[in-house]
C-alpha cells in the first residue's frame, strides 16, 4: 500500500516536472517573456540569447550552464552566487561519493536479511504498522547484533571521511575566490572605508563630525581621507520616499497623456478613490516642487542636528582601511569599535547607532525569542505531522473514513497532505526570521541574511526534521516511550526508520515541484503579464514588474541545508535516500546555474562570506547523523557502536581546525590580499559619494550640502597646506 | 582544647613575626646589608637611605610605603608592580568594606544562637567531634531553617556587590595606567615591532630573509624598517655561555692575583679536581681566544644557514608596528601569524619556530597533563591531610600515643603539621608548571608566567582548598556520605565548616611568618654573606650573589588566590577569617611596597597584562563562594537559599561583560595609544639592535655579520635611492 502511493506521488511529481520543463522550453523562446527568462543578461546589457533563437535546441541551456566556469558565474553574478554553487557541487560530491561504495554494498545486505519475514508479528520490531516493502532496502530489515551492521558502521565512516575531504577541498577552495576578489585590480569602494560606531560624546565645542576627523587624522596622518558621519535619516527618508512616488505618478501621468492625448485626472483624498478631482500631471508637479523645498530643508536640518554616533571613515589606500578595521581603536573596547564597510548598497542605517552592550544584549535577546518561537512551532507542527498521518487522522475524525475509503483521494492524501502542510508551514517563518536577525543591530544586509538563514536552519532541522520524527512515534505509543525513558538520541534513532518514506517525499517534492518551478518561472512570468497589461505603463514600471530579485539565501541555504541533513541522516538507515540526495543537488545546481546566469541579480556581494556559516551547518549535519547512527547501531543492540564516538570527536576537532586555519580569512580582509595593486588610482570623492543615502545626495555638484556632518577634505588640505 | 592550639599558634607566629621585624630594623641600617636590603635602589643609581641612617627612625620605612605614590612604584619597579598593588589594594578594600557590616551583624547572631548547645549530643549537626569554641562564632551555631540565616544570605550579597564594585573600579584604573605606560614618550623598543611566527617556505632561490622582507615592503612599502630572522641559536649561545664563562674565571683569577700576588692555578680535568695543573690566566685567557674564534664562525654559520620560520620585523613608527600586530596577514591563518612583539629580553626563543597547530595540539595536551597531575597530587594531598589531623594519626598509627600524650608536642603537631605539610607540598610544583606552559610555545616570559600562574591557581583551590575539605570527611566518614550520595557542592558545604580553624590557622601562618621572612630577607642575606666571604671574589660575582631577583608572580599571585579564596570561602561561614584577610593583604601592601621600592628587581615589563588574569580569577573565587553558599545554606534547609542564584548569573555576566569591555584593551595597544608622539624621534637601529639575541651581538660596528639573516636596510635605502 505505502510503495503504491510513494511511486504514485513520485510519479506525478516526475509527470508534473516534465509538464513544467516543456513549458520553459516553449516560453523561454517567445521573445515577448525575454525580460522574464534572461533578466540577468538584459541588466548586464548583453544579448539574452548570444546567436540565434530557431536554430537553439530545445536542451542548449543545460549545455550552457554545464560549461559555464566559475568564473562566468563570479562575473555575471559575484562570488556569493560562485560560492553558492561550491556548496552544491561540494554536497553533491558528498553524496554521489558516498553511493558509490554505499549503494552496491547496503542495499544488497538489507535485501538479503531475512529479519522482517521472521519477525512480521513479533512487537519488538522497531518499524511496526507502517512497515512496508521499501524498508526491505533499509537497515529495519536487518537482524540486531547481526555482523552484517559492520557494514553499516563502515559506512558512516566512509561517509563522514568523504565529507571532511570534501569540505576541506571546498573551504579552501573558496578561501581562494574570496582573496582573488578582493585582490581585485578594479577599485571596490568599501575596501576604501571602515565602519565606525559607538563613537562618544564629543568635547565641549565640538560636532562629532570634528572629534572624528581629529581622532582619525591624529592615527592615521597621511593616509585618513574624510569622514561621513551617520544621521538620523527617518523623516528625511520619507520625504525622498514621497517624492519619488510623485516622480513615478507624474511619469505615469505623462505615459497615459502621450498615449491617449487625454490628461489623466485624479482624485485628492484617499487612496485616490475620494476627494476634489485634479489634473494629474498639474497635481503631481507641484508636489514634487513642494517636496523638493521641504527635502532641502531637512537635508540641511539632519546633518547639522541630527548625528548620531556612528560614522563611515575613508582612507586614501586599501591597506591603511584593512588595518584600520583589524585593530583596536580605543583602550575602552566599547567604544570607537571598528569593522569593515559593508557596501554601500547593503548597509542598515538605522542599526548603526545602536550602541556595543545595547547590541549584545538584543543579540541574547533574540536567541532567546528564537528558542522559545521554536518550542512554540513545535507544538502545531508535531500537530499537523500526527494528524496527517492517515491513520491517525481516521482515530481522531472518525466520520471522515468513507472519504478516505474512495482510493484516489486517499493516495492523494497519503502522499502529498503532510508535505504540504509542513512546506505552508515553513513558508510562514522567514520574514518573522529576517526581521528578529536586523534587530540584532547588525550593519549590512548580508550578515542580517547570514544570521536568518542560520535561525531558519536550527528550525527546520529541530522543528521538521526532529520535531516530525519525534512527533509521530509520540503519537503512535506515547505510552511505550514512558516505560522506557532513554535518551532523545535513542528515541529519534528508533523513530527515524518508520519516517523514512515520509523524508523520501518530502526530498522527492522538493526536487521535481520546487525545480520544475524554479525554471520555468511560471508564477512570475503571469504576475509580469498581467500586471504589464492591466497595471503598468512607464518604462521604469515594466522593469520594476519584471525584475527578478536575488537568490534570496535567507530561505534558500537553510532549505537545501534541511534536504541536506535528512539525506545525511537517512543515507545509512534508508541508503535510496542517497539517490534522491544526488538528484537533489545535481538537478538543483544544472537549474540554478541557468537561473544564476541568467535570470537572477544579486543584490548584494560579501565576498563570500556565507561560506564559513556553509560550512558549519553541514559539519552540524553530520555531526547530528553520526550521533543518531551512534543511536541506531545501540538500539539494534551492536556493541560496537561506540566506534563511533572517535568519529564524533574527530567531527569536532574538524570543525575546530578549520575554524582556525579559514575563519579568520573570512571575517577580515588578510593584508596579503588587500595590498595588491590597482588599475588606476581611485577616485576617493566618487567612493565618498557612494557611501552618501539617496536621501541625502543632492544632484548639484556644490559641496555646501555636506559641511554639516561631512569632513571637508579640501578645507583641511588647505588649512595644512598653509 | 582546639582554641588553646590555635591561640598557641597565633602567638608562636606573632612572636616570630616580631622577632623578624626586629632583626629587620636591626640589620637594615647596618652599611654592610646594603645590598640586600636596598638593591633596586643601588641599582636604579639612587642613595639608598635618602638622607642620614642614624636619624632614621626604625618604623620609618612604614612611613615611607604608605607615603609613596603609585607613580613611585611605577617609576622604580614598573608598570607590572604597579598593578599587582592594585590587586593587594583592591582585595583589602573588599574585604575591609565586607568586614565593617558583616562582622558587627553576623557574629553577635552566630554567638546568641542556642544551636549547638541543644544539639551539642545530637549526631546530625554539622561539626560533630571536632567541634571548639571558635565554633560559637560561626555559622555552624546557627540552628537549621532559622530566620537570622536571611542576616548569612544578606552578607553574601553585600559581598558580592562589593567585590563588583572593587573589580570594576580597579580594571578601569589598571586599564589607564597600562595606557598611560604604552602612551609614553620615551621611545619603547617593542612598540616598534612585531613578531611574525609561521612563515612559509621561501620560493625557490630566496632566502627566509628576502622572502619576508619583500612580504612587509610590498604591504607596508614606506613604514617597514628591516627585519630580524629568528635562528636556531642552540650551539652558538653554548659557545657563547662558554665563553662568557672562561671570562668571569679569568676576571675571578686576575683578582685573586691582584689580592695575593700570587698566580692562581687550576686543575684542566673534571670540574677543577683532576688533570693537569696549568697557570689560570694563561689557560683562561687561551680559552678566550679559542672561543672568540669558534663563536665567530658560529655565528656566521647559524645567520647563513640556521634560519627558522620566525621573525621580528620592525617599522619606522608606533602606530604601524600596532596596527600589524593585530591584523590578519596572510588568507590562510595558519602562516604569518603576527603577534605584538615581546620585549627583547623575555622572549623565549627556543619556541618561536613552533607551528601553529603544533602549537595548538601542545596547549591542549599540556592542559590534559595538568587535569591529571591535579588528579595525581590530590592523592597525597588528601593522604597527608588526613593523617596530620591528629585524631586520625592516633587511630592509624597507635604507638606514637604515649608521644602526643605530651602537650606541648601535641599542641605543635596540631598547629603546625598539616600547614607545613600543606606548604612543602605546593612548594614542589611551581617550577614543573612553569615547564609546562613554556612548553605550550609561548612566545615570551611573562605569557608563561600568567600561564604558570593560572596553572598554579587551579592546582591550590582544587587540591588544597577542595581537597583539603573533601578529604578531611572522606577520611571522617565515608560510610556517611555514601548513604547521601549528594552533590559535590552539598558535600562541600558540608565540610566547610569543620576546617575553618585550619584555615585560620593556615592564613596566620601565611602571613605572620611569610611576610616576616620577606621583609626581613633573613635567608638572602645569610647566602649572600657566606657567599661573599667563602666564594665571590671578584664585583661581578658579588653582585650576582645579591641581585634580588623579581617579585615571581608566577607563585605570588596563584598563593594571594588561594588566600582569597578561603577568606572568600569562609567569610559568612566563620566571618572572623575576614580580619584574618584584612590583615593578610594590608601586611602584604605595605611589606611589599617596601620590598618593590627597595629590595626586588623587575625582570620583564608587560604593562599589566597580568591584570586580565587576576580579575578573572578573584572572580572565580567569588563565584566559589557563592556556589558553596548556596549549597550551605541548603545544608541548613534553608528554602530563601534560591535567591543566591541570580547572584551567580550576575557573576557570570559581570564578568562577560568586563571581559568585552575591557579585555581587547590588555591583548592589543588601542591606537589612540599608540600615536602619541615620541620626544624624540626614536633610533631605528638602535631598537634593531636591542633584539638581537647576545651570543649572536658583536662587539664590532660592522655589520657584515648579519648579511646573512637579517635585512640590509643601507642596501635598500641604496637600491631605492638609485
């Protein structure tokens, strides 16, 4: 019964798949979805389909993507999205390294043992009721204390040593690519610049514009450019915010004009939908006029008044800036601390004043919140899990068993409810995730992604992963747990077995639905048409409709990262999960690739940065298979089991080593790297400007603007120079 | 009977005391001492009495330690000797503060209790047996679940609040001082340079020297200076010692003949008594010119070809030298690791070729042999304190009770023989520790001194403290502990109480004869009389026999620890240790004041990195304290006891909040320290110079000597002049 309705959803997922990829063979063609299918390509002003598009076999995009090289990808789309796909090729290795020992030696010896067939009716089996036809191909068919679960042993051996060398091979790997970014001949502006804040009050008489361009000027003599010191830029921001909308509506008027000869009117009071009628283009022109008085006021008003205690210091040469952000500033380390710039792009104003201990304590804060969230999506989580266990749901709501009688509807709900449920379930999570990770205070966009993507991760795996495999064994014998209280290891070791098809699935959904979507961007390419047709008419506005985002890591990394450990976890005890795991990543690096080069625009670069968090969640995986295979070996009685323990200790010095030998490289710019030379001496007013917010950049060239919080450069040249 | 041996004891060690302040005033004035008791002044070129001896009153040096500022230490024995008074000070403060609520609370509410009369014949109170009258003013009197324990509770939290107070005021001050010290005007050597360990292998065809010269010109191409390359100095600093050997035999022979107009001769063979007789000045002159020319192509030989992969790189200004020290060099963490250098003369040089991880791996092993050699000691330790208790020397060994029959013998074994027992022990260990941690690789002195010292600390609270207690009930009644298998904590706190006399006693020892052989340096000046009369001849040798040395703080301060951890331990279980404290630090302050302005000579200099250490471990203690008070307070069934545990949170936290606070500014030198401007501008080749290691110095200007390892900065100024 449960391999029928496995195969069944497989094989609708694979139909649905295929329906998806012959879709994006079709559209990607027509030249009127080009913006959809090859945004990427448009943004870096090159021609979407380099040649001709009739002679294009309907397959060239998997032949582009597989010869594209690493560093297409670094060009088209940073290091971040380069680093991205060392992690799927590094996991992919993983995998696939790991069947070809694992596959042709497991599988033979659990379909071999005739453990189930002698034991069907004997209650100790560890997979009893849900037991079916797939579990003849995994370790629940094999005898306790049998010498064949030597085997098995070996195999997480093999695994786990496979798994340090190709992590080993990745970190240093990327290590390289981040130092041959950096090292970039071009000028980067925030390798110019470090970060200041927790700045303190500055001495009677002074603007803190003048103590930080005296503190910095009396270190660094020769080599300290200017200062930007950060401003409270709330009410400033909304007034920009307003007449950028006004500029929109005013281009949009015009459109409609230049199109219908008619002047489009609107109305005055809310949401367009009350008040006096005007002309539109009248209307919106005198509030931009107005806005831009009021945004010249306040721009004036926030940099004389409203500094705050944080600032953007810039240096005449990298080497002094990657110095600079290294060292200690103060003899007090909570204040004058120092970081490297984020890119300008990147940066969270609003966090930069928070003060050290302020920060620190939100962090705790919010470690806390995060913990108590998942306890709290546990419980509906567990809930959902048991109730869509059909079993279980037919105890609990009895009056719904004619229903699930009818076969179709029943398979249906067999295979997909709980996935569904669980998947809903997850979606709900990130923004509340990305929203706790910037209150931390943290700086720049990317850390927040980092930070997200590290609290998505312990989520799904305690919640999904051990919360669902928990959660059925509990529902199924909560008593039979209570006469024997052991350890959670050996609780989730004796529940994995039974959750095995279940996981299968879920991996299965994951690769052939997600991926199916991925590529054929069916759902963005509607939202684009139809807003095209019913909503936008500026330029500005089609782009803003067609335009695709990043790879949005926050989400992306942790789920790979749960597919990641469920495959880890299940490899020895289910080995066809390794399969799926291999389809898993392979699929997904073919169609990120193409998505990658094609379609996605980072909207930020770190430098990759994500690795080292990359690299510790997949050694936290590991780490997690070895302890609940160190479980399993003991519930199937093997003595031998303790073997593991050094296995174990070694994943942990592992982690440590590595630790030592690359993080260091990741969280700084090494000196080595940042003291290569440059194409051509950088414009240190242009750096300058690009660190200044929208809000506050004037489009006139006179400097008057800035005297407020901005050191004055020149004046100082010249006060030096006399 | 246990008060009389403990009030015998007490006036013993104060007799001695008195006797030794005595023979100090006594012996001090008299000319021929001078050098002992004043060598830090002769050898700071200062009168040593500061105007006439005779008028001197015999209480003035008193006078003169309370009156000297902490300036005055700072300028004659360092900035090193300057924090470890603030440490002396800043516990005396604690307990003093504690001492002026708890001791006028907390004994009058012990002493009025009727516990222990009622229960004097009930076996479950907590100090049966060796139960005296010192008791009543404990805590021991106090009857079970009796409201006056919220007066014990209290105490512990004014304790605390004291103690945070005191260690926060205190590590800001040391934190000024230490930048106050860096911030000098006067050019400091170190500040200069820093040491750059794990070099890799120079391409083909360069040497070590080139290779790292051009890594520091290509980053810092206009403040890099030259650098120094670390060699393997075993056999030339053999040749060296040799010879500067022969040469205090030769200096030793010229004034004998000088004195007796008669050639001295020795004997060539086995430690002067064997072999041929030869004139002494000719033989030792010949030895002289032997070695010269050995040392000479030694010399040659080790610059050239015993190159290592360490290096001391200096710059032309403070500023650059503390931004390299604290910046990542190299992508990889694990090559051209960079550290502040150490001053020249505490480097230890035999340990900076070690590698990175090898360095690493020796840590962690060397803190496994110090876990299992604090195992090991326990052993005798616990062995020799229980039988030094008399009771149970009676019951192991019954013939010897006719001997302790006789009171006076058995009133001195009981006072003294477990404290002396307990000090021969700890006396075996220092020089073992301080092995240990030069063998972890650290790279100069006074970093193993610290690690010594932390060693040292760990050893004495768990083997003497915890052992000491554990092990006097073990031995008392292991039967009734097995029956409660409490926690080690209850079982402490069980324990506590029945010690406090020995620890009484074993601080009275500690200060009453300890500061009283230091104040009056009765051993030094017998060594250094026998010495000059029997042995020294010549200047240098009598100089040697009276060099004081330095304070050791390697011991000094782990022995202060642990007298700061009983008094903590046992300040609201027995609050008369308080005064016991009191004294022991105020002696302690105002002996060594003395001893710092007079008598020792520091060694090295590490502008109060010793403080980090220190807070660090006061804060350990007080958290013991507050542990064991928990559990005591438990002991006595007293439910309020819970409250004691936010306290042991807001340690923890007080003490993270320090350590970020403050400690970045004790590892690095903040640049607003560093940039303070020089009086003069300093002698490059002068500090180069200063590290070059003795046995590899010539007494020749030239310079073609160290073509070989270190960097031609003449030749480069000439390249890149031309």
């Amino acid at each position: 019964m449960e391999l029928e309705a496995f195969l069944l959803s497989l094989g609708t997922s694979a139909f649905i798949f295929l329906v998806l990829m012959f879709l994006f063979t079709w559209l990607s063609r027509r030249p009127g979805n080009v913006s959809i299918y090859y945004p990427n390509r448009i943004l870096k002003g090159m021609d979407p389909w380099e040649g001709s598009s009739l002679t294009r076999n309907s397959f060239a995009w998997i032949r582009e993507a597989l010869t594209s090289s690493e560093q297409d990808v670094v060009k088209l789309s940073g290091v971040d999205t380069a680093v991205y796909f060392v992690f799927l090729s590094t996991v992919l290795g993983i995998f696939a390294l790991s069947s070809l020992l694992i596959l042709p030696i497991l599988l033979p010896l659990a379909a071999t043992d005739k453990s189930i067939k002698n034991t069907r009716n004997v209650t100790d089996t560890t997979s009893k009721g849900t037991f079916s036809q797939l579990d003849n191909l995994s370790m629940a068919n094999i005898t306790r204390k049998s010498s064949r679960l030597w085997a098995f042993l070996g195999a997480v051996y093999w695994i786990s040593l496979v798994t340090y060398f190709m992590l080993w091979k990745a970190y240093k790997h990327v290590s390289t690519l981040r130092a041959q970014a950096l090292m970039s001949a071009d000028t980067i502006p925030e390798q110019f610049a470090i970060l200041v804040r927790d700045i303190p009050s500055p001495p009677n008489g002074q603007t803190h514009k003048e103590f930080i361009d005296s503190f910095f000027r009396d270190i660094y003599p020769e080599t300290f450019y200017r200062s930007l010191v950060v401003t409270e830029n709330r009410k400033v921001n909304k007034i920009w915010e307003g007449l950028e909308g006004y500029k929109k509506k005013l281009a949009r008027a015009e459109a409609i004009f230049a199109a219908t000869s008619n002047r489009p009117t609107n109305k005055t009071g809310l949401l367009g939908l009350a008040g006096k009628k005007v002309d539109s283009i009248e209307y919106y022109t005198d509030l931009i006029n107005e806005s831009v008085a009021k945004l010249e006021t306040e721009q004036k008003k926030v940099l004389a008044e409203k500094q705050e205690t944080a600032a953007i210091v810039f240096f005449t040469d990298r080497v002094t800036a990657a110095l600079a952000a290294q060292s200690l500033h103060s003899q007090m380390v909570d204040t004058w601390t120092v970081t490297e710039a984020p890119e300008p792009r990147q940066i969270l104003w609003e966090n930069l004043n928070i003060k050290f201990f302020t920060r620190l304590i939100r962090q705790y804060l919010i470690y806390f919140i995060v913990a108590i969230t998942i306890l709290f999506y546990m419980i509906p989580i567990a809930f959902v899990s048991a109730i869509t266990t059909l079993a279980n749901l037919q105890k609990a709501i009895p009056f719904i068993k004619p229903v699930v009688k009818i076969t179709f509807i029943r398979t249906i709900l067999e295979s997909y409810l709980p996935q569904i449920a669980l998947i809903i379930f997850l979606a709900m999570l990130p923004k509340f995730l990305m929203f706790l990770s910037k209150s931390e205070g943290i700086p720049s966009r990317s850390h927040a992604v980092r930070a997200a993507s590290g609290k998505y991760f312990y989520f799904s795996v305690l919640n999904v992963f051990i919360g669902v495999t928990l959660a059925g064994s509990l529902f199924d014998n909560l008593k039979a747990l209570e006469q024997k209280p052991n350890s959670i290891v050996t609780v989730l070791a004796t529940s994995l077995p039974k959750n095995a098809t279940f996981f299968l699935t879920y991996v299965a959904l994951k690769f052939f639905i997600g991926y199916g979507l991925e590529l054929s961007r069916i759902i963005p390419l509607i939202i684009f048409h139809l807003k095209k047709k019913y909503l936008y008419k500026t330029e500005a506005e089609v782009k803003e409709a067609w335009y695709p985002g990043d790879l949005s890591y926050a989400t992306r990394v942790p789920s790979d990262m749960l597919i990641l450990t469920i495959t880890f976890c299940y490899s020895v005890i289910a080995p066809l999960i390794l399969v799926f795991g291999v389809i898993y990543f392979g699929l997904g690096w073919l169609i990120l690739r193409n998505q990658a080069l094609k379609v996605y625009v980072p909207s930020y670069e770190s430098y990759g940065r994500m690795w080292p968090h990359i690299h510790t969640r997949i050694l936290a995986a590991l780490f997690l298979f070895q302890v609940v295979m160190f479980g399993y070996l003991g519930v199937k009685l093997f003595v031998w089991a303790t073997l593991l323990v050094p296995l174990i200790v070694i994943s942990l010095i592992f982690g440590y080593v590595c630790r030592r030998k690359f993080y260091l490289g990741f969280q700084h710019t090494a000196l080595e790297v940042a003291c290569r030379e440059l194409k051509q001496s950088p414009d240190h007013e242009e750096i300058f400007r690009s660190f200044i917010p929208h809000s506050l950049s004037t489009h006139k060239p006179e400097d008057h603007q800035f005297k407020g919080a901005m050191s004055r450069y020149q004046d100082y040249a010249a006060i030096s120079a006399a």
